[in-house]
C-alpha cells in the first residue's frame, strides 16, 4: 500500500477557523481512519491549515516523511492561497478532495483552490465525497498505488542480458527517453557473464533445487536429449548466476535476450525466468524479480508497474493466437510464466503440481526445460506500455483467464505448442481493434481489475491511455 499524506486546508479569517476547527478536524479524523482501514499508511497533519506559515510548514514536513500522494482535504470554505503554497512545496501528486456534507461549503472550497492550480499549471486530481466513503478511500488509494508505483521507478536501473533478440525492434527502448520520462537506468550486460558464473554455482544447491523441481512438479520429462537431468542443473546454474549479478550490481529488473546465442549453444533461460519472477523458489519465499524474456524493455517496464499496482507476480506471454469459433486468445511463450500464475497460490507445491517440465523444441537446439502449464481462471488486467512515433500510451484492456475442460485445454495446446506455457483468454474488446491498434507481440497481465490504478499512472507520466471495451 502506499503513503498518502493528508492536509486540511481551512479559512485564513481568525474568527471563522475558530468556529471551523473541530468540525474540519472530525471529517479529517473520518478520512484519515477511512484510509487506514483500506490498509494505507497515512501522514496525517493535525492541525488545519489557517495561515500561509502553517501551509508551508504542514507541506515541507509532508513533503520530508516521503508521502507519494498527498491529499488537500476541504471541509469548509478554505482559502486558496494556502493550497497555492503548499503545492508550492510538494512535488508529490495532488488530490484535493471536497466534502460533500451541505451544512459546509466544502465543495467551494475545493473548486477555488482546483482553479487557482488550473491557472499556473499544476497538476491534480479532484475527488468528493464523505470521509467515511469506502468508495473515496478506493479512489484515493488508487491514485496513491499509482504515485508509489511511478516514484518507485525513479532511480531503479534495468539490467539488459544481451542486445537486440532476432530483430526485435519493440523489445529494445531508448535509454535517453527512459532516464528523462522514468528516472530509470540501463546496465548492459554481456550474456556470457551468466555463462561463466553458472559454472561456479555451488553443486550442492543446483542438487537441492533439482530434487525439489522433481518432487514438486507434476512431470519431469526426462528424454536423454533436450532435457537431462545436467541440462536442468544448467538452467538452474543459470537462475544462480542471475541472482549473484542482480544482487552485486544492485538490479532492480531485469531482462535476458537468450535468442539464439544462449538457445543454440548453452540453454534455454525459461527456468532461470520463472523461478525469477516467482515468489518463491526452494530456500522458501522471496520478492518477485521482475525479468523479461527476449530483453523486452518496455516489457519488463510493464511488468514493474504491473506489479507494483497489483502486488502479484506478472505474466509475460506472446499473443499466439485467436479463436474466432471461441472468442478465444492463446497467449503463449516459451520463456517465463511464472509458474505462481498455474494455480496462484501462495503453496508452490500447489502450482508446481500444475506444471510439467518439458524438453525444449527445435527451435532451440541447446535444449534444456520448457515450464509448461496453464494459467490458472480469474479476472485479469492486460496490457503494455508501447510506443507510437516515439512516443509511450499505456494500452490496456480488462480480461478474463478461462481454463476449458481437460480436452479442449489439450487439443488447443496442440494446435500451437503444448510444451509452452498457455493463459487461455477472453478479452473485452473485438480482434479487429486489439489486432489492428496493439503495439507489440508481448502482453502481461496481472490478476483482478487494476485500470484505475493504471489510468492513474498513464495520467502521472502524463502518457496517452488506450484503453479498450467492446461498449
């Protein structure tokens, strides 16, 4: 959850804020424990602000807790100047928020103040209703989640495994426009650093890791070609070596280009994927590593706004293909469901019981283990950040997860790839519209309706949103 930091904003006439106080004080006090219970932290500023001194004062000290959204609170008639200096010294997004009970002007209050922003450009939003409002508490905290999820890019840097994969125009972004729009760096990494580290993982954790793989997967397909028992030791080295470069060069994502070098002549990175972007792996919990196959840039973007928003692993997968007969979309890849995502149960021995380790297919020669499983029903948000004439929009559509029965499941996994990873999906919008206007063959998803919390973000990044519905 995120830091929202609420200042109530009064009248500036002595008399007038001595009759106001309590009643400001009460709806803030609603407020306030309205957030709370919704599971945010809040900087609470107890005092109305009735003078310019105390506006700025009450800012800066908001401003210095590291709110990521700080909230104007109107009860009553306020004066707008001292919303105007408190902006002056925050640069947090800006909610103003008007109380709609009728014995107070409240919603006047906020209107003046929202004009006088208008005038000298300042960005913010406008929310109303009563303190106590499950529903404002939602809406502010959506756009809190969004602020947090924006700032927390700030100063992160992305590690590029790789260049370029197979010509891939859109998995590759330009690091001038990342650092100037998101705050974010770019470590370039050579693959065969991963390579060289892997050989060096210590064999008695590569063995445990191995065990725990075959005792809780649902198959281990051993086939004395693609998939041994060495070639799984490999991937795992692999994850092993990943870890060790995210943590000594401080990565906050990640992505790995694999294709061909690594698929040809060493192994496939689909476990060291999945087990990066799963909560957990045989030590026990862990944090979710965002990391993206093919070096998908704005894919592994996506993903960590995604996940921030969600809380969730994120789902990265191809747009495969569609089933006119079933309104039906496939979305499939080689590399990185994250295997939470089979059954998303906070158990890996439930999911993993879901997924199947597969040899590899002749696309990728040097062999190794394809995670394979379906994703398990649910609503879904479904999107990208991509870029059109050099430009970002968030592209977004709410979705569902479907899993058909085990028959149907088995002959469309026929009809693609059944070693891969498969999201069965019904979308809200027509094929004509996504297939004609999607800016990319990689979409992510997290589970449940986040579109408010993402509108926000767009919004916050001030980047186009499309988004999309069959109304």
């Amino acid at each position: 959850m995120a830091r929202i930091g609420v200042l109530s904003v009064s009248d500036g006439r002595d008399h007038v804020h001595a009759r106001n106080a309590d009643f400001v004080r009460r709806k803030q006090s609603e407020l306030v424990a309205s957030l709370r219970s919704a599971g945010h932290e809040v900087l609470e500023v107890a005092e109305p602000l009735s003078s310019g001194p105390e506006a700025t004062g009450a800012a800066r000290r908001v401003a210095a807790a590291g709110a990521d959204l700080t909230v104007l609170y109107y009860a009553v008639w306020a004066f707008p100047r001292f919303t105007m200096l408190a902006a002056g010294e925050l640069d947090t997004p800006l909610a103003l928020v008007a109380s709609t009970d009728p014995t107070e002007p409240g919603l006047v209050g906020m209107l003046a103040a929202g004009g006088a922003l208008d005038q000298v450009g300042r960005g913010h939003h406008r929310l109303w209703g009563e303190p106590g409002d499950a529903e404002l508490a939602a809406d502010i905290g959506a756009l809190a989640t969004a602020a947090s999820a924006v700032a927390g890019l700030r100063g992160c840097t992305f590690g590029r495994f790789g260049g370029r994969p197979m010509g891939m125009n859109t998995a590759v972004a330009n690091t001038d426009q990342w650092q100037r729009l998101f705050g974010v760096d770019v470590e370039e990494i050579d693959q065969y650093e991963l390579v060289l580290r892997a050989r060096h993982a210590e064999q008695g954790e590569v063995d445990t890791a191995r065990e725990w793989l075959e005792r809780h997967a649902g198959a281990v397909h051993y086939d004395g070609d693609k998939l041994t028992p060495e070639l799984l030791e490999r991937q795992i080295r692999s994850y092993l070596a990943v870890r060790e470069i995210i943590a000594e060069r401080g990565l906050d994502f990640s992505g790995i280009k694999a294709q061909p070098e690594l698929t040809e002549n060493f192994a496939t990175m689909d476990v060291t994927e999945a087990l990066l972007n799963d909560p957990y792996d045989w030590n026990g919990p862990k944090r979710p590593h965002v990391c993206a196959t093919e070096a998908d840039m704005d894919g592994a973007l996506t993903m960590k706004l995604f996940g921030h928003v969600s809380g969730t692993p994120v789902l990265f997968a191809d747009v495969r293909h569609y089933h006119p007969e079933r309104d039906l979309w496939d979305l499939c890849n080689s590399g990185q469901h994250a295997t939470w995502f089979a059954a998303r149960s906070d158990d890996p021995a439930v999911n993993l019981a879901k997924v199947e380790l597969f040899p590899e297919v002749f696309f990728f020669p040097a062999g190794g283990a394809s995670v394979r499983h379906v994703a398990a029903p649910g609503t879904m948000t479904l999107g990208r950040l991509t870029r059109s004439d050099g430009n970002y929009r968030m592209q977004l559509v709410l979705g569902e997860f479907v899993e058909p029965d085990a028959e149907t499941t088995e002959e469309l996994m026929r009809l693609s790839t059944p070693e891969w990873p498969h999201a069965f999906a019904r979308l809200d919008v027509t094929a004509e519209t996504f297939l004609s206007r999607f800016g990319a063959n990689h979409i992510h998803a997290v589970p449940g309706d986040h579109r408010a919390e993402l509108r926000a973000v767009a919004e916050q990044l001030d980047i186009e949103l499309e988004e999309w519905t069959r109304g």
